[in-house]
C-alpha cells in the first residue's frame, strides 16, 4: 500500500515560557499540525541565554507533554492501607466524582475547623502554581499554610535577603561586574532563579575579564566554571565570610564610610546592652559630629554623622553599631577560619584583598545621563552556603562584605531582581518599589504578603488554636516543626490541641524532599484525607494520597500569575523590563486541566470565591485587577488573565495581543535596577531585633521547658558551628552534602528519557562523589558499591565515582534522585536518595529562621561490608 506524503497543514512558533524550574525562561516551541516538536530559547527576549540559549530541561518539556506515565485522569485509592511501599491500587473516576468526594470532605472543615485542613506546594512547573493554590485558595478557605522547607529550598537566604535587598535572592550585577565571589550560590550555572538568563550575563562578563571565586566542597559546577575554585568544608562559609571581614576593616581598613552611614544601620547608637539609644518616638538616633549631638536616623539633611567613638545620648552611655561590629570582628582572624574551613589563612586575606582593591570604593560611574557609585565587586550566596543549622547568620556574614564595601544595588554590584518599577510608560503599571518603614529598615511592597522580611518584623506569639507553631517561629520562610520528629512533643508542651486531618498538595513530593522522611511519613500517615494534584504519580501519592488530580504541564498551561513574581525571576540590572505570558502550545491531553480552572471550581463549590477573586485584585501586590474582578461573578481564567494585562498594558494589549507576541517590553530607567541612593532607607547589618525576638521567643518555649540555641539571636554576626561538626564519634569522619544537578528541577522530571541519557554521560548525575585519595585510603575503586550512613544508623547506598575536584572531607551526591516508586521507572533507583541521610530536629535547624541541616556527618564503607 503506497504511504501518502506526509502533509504540513499548520507549522508556528508558540512564545510562550518555560517551567521546568522555576527559572522562568522565555522560549518558543514550534508546533507542526498541532504537535510540538521543538524548543529553543525565545531569541527576541532577554528571558533567555545568550541569542536565545535554553538548558536541557526546556527542550524536554516535549517529553512531558507525551509522557506515558502522566497523571491523565482523576484517580482514587482503593487499598485503605498507606505506607512506604503500598500499592494504591489507583482506580480511575470522573472529575465529577472527584469534585463532589473534595468538596464533601473538606466542607465538613470549612464549617467548623478550616484550620484542621493544610495546603503544600512545591511547584513541578514553575512557581505561580504554588502561588494561586496554596497562597491564594489555602488563606481564604482559612487553611493552615504548610512549608516544611525542602532540603532544596534556600530558606535561610530568603528572610535577609528580602530584608536587606527586597528581594528572594541576589546576584552579581554581571553586566557591569570585575570580580564576584560565590558561597555555595549556582548563579548562572545550575537550576533556578534565572539560570540561563544569568549564564549569557556571566558568560559575556567573563569573555570581558570578570574574575570568579568559588568557595565550594566540589568543583562540578560553580567551582569548575569559575576562575577559581577553593575547597571549603560544608556549614563553614560563615568562618571565611567574618575572617575576610575582618581582614577588611581592621587590617586593611577598606570599607565605604558614606555608604555604611548613609544606607545601614552601622551608625545607629547602641547601649551596652545591646540596644539602640531611641528618641521620643522611640525611633534609633546616630551621632551629629557636626553638632556634637544625638538625631534621628530620618532628620533631613544629616550632617557628618559618626561610625566609632563613646557618647551619651539621652543619658545613656553608647557607641555606634559600626564599633561594636569593629571590635567584634578582631576574634575573626584568617588563622582563625583555616583549621575550621580548612581555607589556608593566606589565600582568606588574598581574596579579601583583591575584592577589597576591585571595590574602587569612591568611583562613579554614568548610565543613561545619570552618574551612580561603581563598585564592580560583589558576594552571593545561595542554598549551598546558607543551608546549615547556622544559616542566617552565614547569610547575614556574607553580605556584611556586600555593604562594607557599598556594593548592593549600584552598577556592578550585589543585587536583587526587579525591586522598583515605575512601570510600562504608557500606563505607569505595575509600579513599586522599596520604601523606608519602621526604624528607618527596607520594606517592598513587591514583596509577598504573610511572609517576614518585612520590618517591623512579626511579633512571635502562641496560637494554641491552629495545627502549627509558624506564628511562633516569625523569621522562617519556613514551617518544619509541623512535620517533623519533634512536633508531638512540642505541641503538647504548648498546649496546642488542635491537629491537621486533611491536605491538599500541588506539585510537591515531601517524602524524597524534606529532612526527617520518617517523620514526615507519620504525619502524612495521621491524616483522614489527602488530595495531590499531580503531573505524576510520585512517592508521596503513591504512599499516601487518597486522591490524585491531573494537573497540566508547562506547555499545555495557560497562566500570568507566574509573572507577578517580580522579585523572583524578573531581568535585572539594566536589562530592559519584561512582562510575560505562559500559553499552551497544545490543549491539555486526556483529562489533564491546569490547576487554576481547578481551584477557581472549587472555590465556588466551597463557597469561597468572593474572597478568591479579592485576593486576585491584589496578587501579590497592589497591582491586580484595575477595575478590580467582580467579586460575586465567576470568570473563567482566560478572562482574569486577559483582566491582569488590560490592567497594566492597556485594553490594546489584551489576552490575544499577547498570545500573538509573548511578552512586552519597555526600557529601565538607571534609578530603577540601581535603586539604593534613591531611596532613604537602611539595609541591617547589626541584628538589634534578634534581641526582642530572643526575649518574645523564650517568654513562649523556655516556660514550658524547650531550649533553643538562644547564642545565635545575638545582634552581632557571629560563628556558630553547623549541626554536622557537633558529632564527636570520630568513626563519622566525612561531611556527605547535596548539590543541584542542572540536569533535573526536581524529582518531578527524573524519568524523562532525554534528560536520563543525559544523566548517564555525567557520572556526577547517577553517583555518590568522593576524593580519590580519601577512595584509595579506604580501598575503595571507581564504580564500588558504598554505603553512606549517618550517626543515627541512617544508611544509603550508591555506586562511587573518582574526582579529583572535591573536599578529601567530603562526600557529594546530587539532590532529588533515589526515587522508589514505580510511577517513573526510568527514574527509579536512579542515583542515592540523599535526603534520607538528614535529620529534622531542632539540633538541625537554624534556632532563628528554622533552616534545616542540608549535610550529615557519616561514615563510609563498601556496601558488601555492611553488618
């Protein structure tokens, strides 16, 4: 029989956004007779790599869409019993079932005890999922927000970085930078914020001359690209950053004075005991050195006002923070920080000096008509540096040497994503930006609502009657109390009677992902009910879901709420501004239905779409829906997207508009990215609030007999060690720690046949990595089975891989691999389940923003010796 030649009735390029994590990445998939067939970075937008360069993860968003082993219609549980290791026995019903069974048994809630239901995400396909159903549907149902922070998650920077810089994270300013130092941040490397993006910005600043540093325990991937790699033990980050510190302000003497007196807290009086000399508002005061008197930090035209010295003020005997943190810093010599970080003292005060000297503190420089301070030098830190059980403060240290030298949010500098927006010129939308508050500190209103760093900062208080201690805890972006060993206890120490019984997670798989797996299955095991919304089934569902909905991928999604994230993933630096859409390049197969139709359904059934639509008129910020959504009306999501961007572009730029172009464009100005001299408002660098904290704190736990690490909520930066080095048995003589591999966004895409062949030609993908002279020391040869155990007797097992490029004390393994579960057999056994190696106790969280331990101390020996 002849073949008929195939017939091309329809070939386009769909612009749309990629994801696969949550770096937001402008692509556009060609679609031939309504199949998509290929990806490439959206050359057109700056959203991507350099003429429009993508990552492996993007082009693999195809595979999804026809995954086999998808999630393509409701399923239900027909084996009553849960566990690790059941077989749900997933019977297929209709949506109408499926409704009708959520709306049921989670009314019975809403009547009486909201708070007994929780909502979890973690985003398989980008970050706006996470922020309509959890954030939006979970507060107006008047559910128990549920973050229990993944071993993946940055916790720890999030909190200061929003306070000091109003945004989730920081990055050299690549465009303008000389020299940039990285703590464990995979800044235009690996997975995350901006990646490709960033990588085309750094590639071009390093093909200009841009010198990168890289203190990192492995070499695979910051530390291999960078012009130098220094091996530096897991959790000691902080003792280089205060050692370098030191050598800054006391041996070399290089610091910005203006800088430091004008935009931090470093001239504000301070007591000996710690506080700050108020006026009568009782706002903090500096020292006129001019008029040999104390004033306000907001008079206007300050004066000279002085960084050292004794004085009394109000009739009290004080100094200037920037003392304090001066003679604090003398304790924290390069010596110091050698036999704790294994970092020789010599090459600290080398590095020191060279970002000190490439500071050029003092200089200028004009952008658009408009002359700036240059300071091309600049630190970042991420999750590899602050993820320990000392981790605010690492961050905090870290950042100290961005503002000793005057670097945040100038040319060249350390900063943020998009903070300030004046808006699209034609319509002044959407329009924000950072404003003094309370005590003269940072705030944004681009920030989220309900989460700290903000100032004031949230006052710790006890609600016995909610599922959770988070009002307790007021510095964590996240909550690991709730599912962790260590919640009976405290919440029956408390008084907390109520307990969650139901949930409804999007995306997330918290039994691969978060420390303390055990724990975290007894939790999931105590509840009635559990609703997964899902692009496949995963460990979690398997073990435990009484329901599992079809969510849609990335490329059958139509969404805009993902671009309100501006502090997240927004161009910055003087990269002109981006507003875009995410749209389906193919409608949803099967029974698949993107998540937002979803809750906008659900929300009517329960009752609750008033107040859904309110919270969208002002998500996340006061730039929604301008005329707001009707509250009593149900739209249909096409017509809340097209009511966002009418709002902020115009009626001419409609839905359609913008599924013909994909994004709109407009050019910065230099007041916008380099926001910091415009604006009269303090960045923190001495922590006089962690003083109250402590004391609200304790006046809580310490009563009914729960002792925090009460030394870190000192006001000072200081050293604490990470929990791996308080093990004392010396037969733990290795630290095992976990790095994101660029390959994968989470345990979501681990079965994705393009990106496993991947896996399989980079041996750091699939396997443990350790020192080949720590192997040959303990007869132990490329590919051996090895096991990896923990203090606790908690065991992993994995083949071994040979580098040279590691800490000899050190052994690595990429995250979110180990899966068990049969949904993705392609992913399955493929590489170590690292996480099991991590305990969630309060010896492992950081005692003030709750950030869990991401490495262990452990053991090695050949699996074949195991007893």
């Amino acid at each position: 029989m002849e073949q008929k030649p195939f017939e091309i009735i329809e070939d386009k390029w769909v612009p749309t956004t990629c994801g696969m994590c949550y770096g937001m990445c402008a692509i556009r998939v060609r679609v031939v007779n309504g199949v998509p067939i290929e990806v490439e970075g959206n050359p057109e937008s700056v959203m991507a790599g350099s003429n429009g360069g993508i990552c492996g993860k993007a082009h693999a968003a195809i595979q999804m869409v026809y995954d086999p082993y998808r999630v393509n219609y409701p399923l239900r549980r027909t084996n009553p019993k849960k566990g690790i290791g059941e077989d749900p026995k997933w019977k297929r019903i209709s949506w109408e079932e499926a409704i009708d069974e959520i709306v049921e048994r989670l009314g019975k809630f809403h009547e009486k005890h909201p708070e007994e239901v929780g909502f979890m995400s973690s985003p398989p396909t980008g970050a706006d999922p996470a922020c309509l159903f959890a954030t939006l549907l979970g507060r107006k149902f008047g559910g128990t927000m549920l973050m229990p922070g993944p071993t993946q998650c940055a916790n720890a920077s999030h909190e200061p970085a929003g306070m000091n810089h109003c945004s989730w994270s920081v990055t050299p300013d690549f465009r303008y930078a000389n020299y940039a130092i990285f703590f464990g941040a995979g800044k235009g490397i690996s997975s995350g914020h901006s990646m490709v993006m960033l990588a085309g910005l750094r590639a071009d600043a390093t093909a200009r001359g841009l010198k990168t540093v890289a203190f990192d325990p492995v070499c695979h991937q910051q530390g291999g690209k960078s012009t130098e790699w220094i091996p530096v033990l897991p959790g000691t980050d902080l003792a280089v950053a205060l050692s370098m510190a030191n050598v800054l302000v006391n041996e070399l003497g290089i610091y910005d004075r203006e800088y430091l007196e004008r935009k931090t807290n470093a001239p504000y009086l301070v007591k000996n005991d710690g506080t700050y000399v108020r006026d009568e508002r009782g706002e903090p005061t500096l020292w006129n050195i001019d008029e040999n008197k104390p004033q306000p930090w907001d008079r206007p035209n300050l004066g000279n006002t002085s960084l050292e010295g004794e004085y009394e003020a109000f009739g009290e005997k004080c100094r200037p923070a920037f003392s304090f943190i001066k003679e604090h810093l003398k304790q924290y010599t390069p010596e110091w920080a050698e036999p704790i970080s294994t970092v020789p003292a010599t090459t600290i005060r080398r590095i020191a000096k060279e970002y000190g000297e490439n500071a050029r503190i003092g200089s200028t420089i004009e952008i658009d008509g408009v002359i700036l301070p240059y300071r091309p030098v600049s630190c970042a830190i991420f999750r590899g540096g602050s993820g320990h059980s000392n981790g605010f403060h690492t961050f905090m240290a870290v950042d100290l040497l961005n503002h000793l030298v005057g670097n945040c949010e100038v040319p060249g500098g350390c900063i943020g994503w998009v903070t300030r927006s004046f808006g699209y010129p034609q319509t002044g939308m959407p329009a924000f930006g950072p404003a003094p508050s309370k005590e003269g500190f940072l705030t944004s209103s681009s920030w989220h609502r309900g989460l700290p760093a903000t100032w004031p900062h949230p006052e710790p208080k006890l609600n016995t009657g909610v599922p959770t201690v988070a009002s307790v805890f007021t510095l964590s972006t996240a909550e690991p109390v709730l599912v962790s060993e260590e919640r009976e206890n405290l919440f029956s120490k408390l008084g907390i009677t109520s307990r969650m019984k139901a949930l409804m997670m999007e995306g997330a798989n918290p039994l691969m992902n978060t420390a303390g797996h055990q724990a975290m299955a007894e939790f999931l095991g105590g509840l009635e009910f559990i609703v997964h919304y899902q692009l496949y089934c995963n460990e979690t569902s398997d073990a435990f879901a009484d329901i599992v909905l079809p969510d849609a991928s990335t490329l059958e999604t139509l969404d805009i709420l993902q671009s309100e994230l501006y502090h997240f993933h927004y161009p910055m630096g003087m990269l002109p501004m981006e507003y875009h859409l995410r749209q389906p390049v193919v409608q949803p197969l099967h029974e698949r239905r993107p998540i937002r139709e979803f809750v906008l359904d659900l929300a009517e059934r329960l009752g609750i779409l008033p107040q859904l639509n309110e919270a969208l008129n002002s998500y996340p910020v006061s730039t929604g829906c301008n005329p707001p959504l009707d509250p009593e009306k149900k739209y249909t999501w096409e017509e809340i997207c097209d009511a966002f961007l009418t709002s902020k572009f115009g009626s001419e730029h409609d839905l359609e508009w913008f599924k013909d172009h994909g994004f709109i464009r407009w050019k910065k100005r230099p007041e916008e990215p380099y926001w910091k001299p415009f604006i009269n408002a303090r960045s923190c660098i001495y922590m006089e609030f962690l003083i109250d904290q402590e004391k609200m704190t304790k006046a809580i736990l310490e009563p009914v007999g729960i002792e925090l690490d009460w030394t870190q909520y000192t006001p000072l930066i200081s050293y604490f060690d990470a929990a791996s080095y308080k093990v004392k048995d010396t037969e733990f003589d290795l630290i095992a720690f976990s790095y994101r591999d660029v390959l994968f966004g989470g345990t979501h895409s681990q079965g994705l046949p393009w990106l496993r062949e991947c896996a399989k030609m980079s041996p750091h993908s699939e396997m443990f990595c350790i020192n080949i002279d720590t192997a040959k020391n303990r007869g132990i040869q490329e590919g051996d089975m090895i096991c990896v155990e923990n203090e606790r007797g908690k065991k992993v097992k994995g083949k071994v891989h040979l580098v040279e490029g590691i800490h000899p004390q050190c052994v690595a393994s990429t995250s979110h691999a180990g899966k068990w579960s049969d949904s993705q057999p392609l992913g399955k056994g493929k590489a170590p389940f690292f996480t099991a190696l991590l305990e969630s106790n309060f010896d492992n969280w950081c005692p003030v923003g709750l950030n869990p331990e991401t490495s262990a101390r452990v053991k090695l020996y050949k699996a074949e010796d195991t007893k």
